[in-house]
C-alpha cells in the first residue's frame, strides 16, 4: 500500500471508520474513498458494485457494521444478522470480483464463547457455545471471518481478519439505549453532573469485566495489520488488561470530575462475565497500543464536550 493507493474505508464516519481515516490521513495517504450510507447503502449490491465497478479500489478497510450494545444487540437481532451479513457479503465479494488487492474484515472479541478461557486465544474460536444477548452479530461476523478465509483459500485474495476488543474514542454513539457501556457512562455521569444528579444507574451487577481500547491504537493496528499481515488466521487486537464495569465507572466519574454514587439495575442483563483477548500473537508481529485507559478516557471526554458544544450552538441555545 503507498500513499497514492485508491483506499476505500467503509463505514468512514463511525467510531472506527473514522479513527482509521485519520490514521491514514496522518500517514501521508492521499487517495482515499469513503461514502455515507446515504451516499451509498452498503446493503444493496447493485449499488454497490456499481461503485466498485467505477472507482477502481485498491485496499478496502471493512469498518461499516451495524454495531451496538448489550440490549440493541438482544432487542434488534434480525437487524444485526441481516445487515451486516448483506454489508459484509457485498463488499467481500465485490473486492474480489473488482481486484481488490487487500482488504481488512473488523470482527469483534464478541465472536468468542461466552465462558472461554481467559484470556481468550484466536484457537478458541466456535469451541464453546456464544453468549445469547449478542449471537446473532457474532454469527454474522464468524461468516465474514469464514468468507474471507474461504476467498483466499480458491480465489487466492489477500483478505486478512481482526479481532478488536470493546473500543471507544471520537464519533461514538452516545444513544443510552443502543450505546456501548463507556460512552453510555460518559453520558450519564456527565449529565448527573450538569445537573446536580447524586446518583448515576448502571446496567447489570457492574462485576463483569471489560478490555477497552482507544479507537484511534486500534487504528494503528489496522494500518499495521493491512501493511505487514499475510496469514489467512484471525488476529486479536487488544490493550491486554481489563477492568470491571465498577472501577470503569469510577474512572469515567473521576475524569468527568462527578462524586455521585452509583446504584446497579440487576433487571438489565451483565452479557459475558468477561473477554480479555490474547494479544501475544500481535504482539509478536511488533505493534502495541499507546495509549492508557486513563488518557482515553481524558481525550474521549474532551471530544463529547466539543460536540455537545457544536450541537447545543445548532439547535441556539443550552441543552
Ligand atoms: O458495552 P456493552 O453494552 O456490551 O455492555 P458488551 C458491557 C457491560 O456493561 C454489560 C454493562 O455488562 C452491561 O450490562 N453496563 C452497565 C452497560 N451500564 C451500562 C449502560 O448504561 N449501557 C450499556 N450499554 N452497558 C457488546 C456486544 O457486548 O460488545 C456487541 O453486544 C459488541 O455485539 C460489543 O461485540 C463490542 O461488551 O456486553
């Protein structure tokens, strides 16, 4: 990949879409491809292969998903396991068919069985039942790892597979029924503070444990993996330390500067008791993250208190 390779960067204003484009950008890339969804509905194959068909790509970053939390993924399951295998078998077999010299498919540590050993090696892969509240999104995203590996196996394609751990960062989803845990608790306590609240919920027990990873290390990670990966076996992207959702909330609460107490809602369901990924296999290949929980979390913070500013400028007044 050189810095006038036709890159496409599917999913480009998400979490990690975007996380990725600024990497690249920050690189010295200068010929990257992106599309909204409204641009260009990923779930739509003639659509989409007539844009593969007219813009030549040649290394394809595989960031667009459907993604969401705990209780979006065990509500919505029809949605997760329809649009991201109509996402993911569109763009694999459209970079295949139009020549795509490389591309990067992002799983999840999710794909993991619920109960595997800790922390979890890319072998455990389908060896242990999956957690329920999320399977339909880890199915899906086992087939996109099978497709891949399949593609390379008869077409000979360069199509490689990570594994992220839970992330966080800039352009997360802040919606407290759809979000992830960390920008869900940056939210809520955020707000608790701004409005004098002296109690924050939390979902679950707030006893499993959680790996995070800051959005902009895992971008990092991808542009390594896209430059120096060749192996058709999946790879784990991870920090390599977890925390309990309790010592989360209370480091977001220190970062946001709130001295609330916390108060746990058993009715919500804590999901996996934990998935701290093995990261000795990337490791090996040379790449560690860089930057803590504890900057993440300052960074990530800074962010949603821009935005809050720009939105509460938009609608003219305070929110
Ligand atoms: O981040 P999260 O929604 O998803 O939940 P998973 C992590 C843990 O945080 C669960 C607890 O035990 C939640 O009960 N939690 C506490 C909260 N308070 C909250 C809250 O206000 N909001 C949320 N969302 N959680 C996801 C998978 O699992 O991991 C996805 O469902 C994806 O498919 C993602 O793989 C990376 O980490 O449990």
């Amino acid at each position: 990949m050189n810095l006038d390779s036709r890159i496409y960067v599917a999913g480009h204003r998400g979490l990690v879409g975007s996380a990725i484009v600024r990497a690249l950008e920050l690189q010295g890339y200068r010929n990257l491809v992106t599309r909204t969804s409204q641009e260009l509905d990923l779930r739509e194959r003639d659509r989409v292969e007539r844009f593969f068909s007219s813009e030549g790509i040649e290394y394809v970053f595989l960031a667009a998903a459907k993604v969401g939390g705990i209780i979006a993924n065990r509500d919505y399951p029809a949605d997760f396991i329809r649009d991201n295998l109509l996402i993911q078998n569109n763009i694999i077999d459209l970079s295949y068919r139009y020549g795509v010299k490389k591309l990067l498919f992002l799983g999840s540590t999710c794909i993991y069985p619920k109960l595997a050993p800790q922390p979890m090696k890319e072998e455990y892969l389908m060896t242990g039942a999956l957690e329920p509240t999320n399977e339909p999104y880890a199915v899906a995203k086992i087939a996109g790892i099978t497709m891949c590996q399949s593609y390379n196996r008869q077409y000979g394609t360069r199509f490689i597979s990570a594994m992220p751990t839970n992330l966080y960062g800039p352009n997360d989803n802040y919606d407290l029924e759809t979000s992830h845990v960390l920008p869900a608790l940056l939210r809520k306590i955020h707000e608790a503070k701004e409005t004098g609240q002296r109690e924050v919920e939390i979902w679950g027990t707030g006893q499993p444990k959680r790996e995070f990873l800051y959005a902009d290390d895992l971008a990092d990670a991808c542009l390594f993996l896209m430059k120096h990966y060749e192996e058709n076996s999946i790879v784990n992207i991870g920090c390599g330390e977890d925390v309990s959702i309790r010592e989360l909330a209370e480091s977001i609460a220190s970062a946001v500067g709130y001295d609330g107490s916390f108060v746990y809602n058993a009715s919500k369901p804590d999901g996996t008791p934990r998935k701290l990924v093995d990261v000795s296999k990337l490791t090996a290949l040379g790449w560690k993250p860089s930057i803590s929980l504890e900057q993440g979390l300052a960074r990530t913070y800074e962010h949603y208190l821009e935005s809050q500013q720009i939105y509460s400028k938009s609608v003219g007044g305070s929110i």
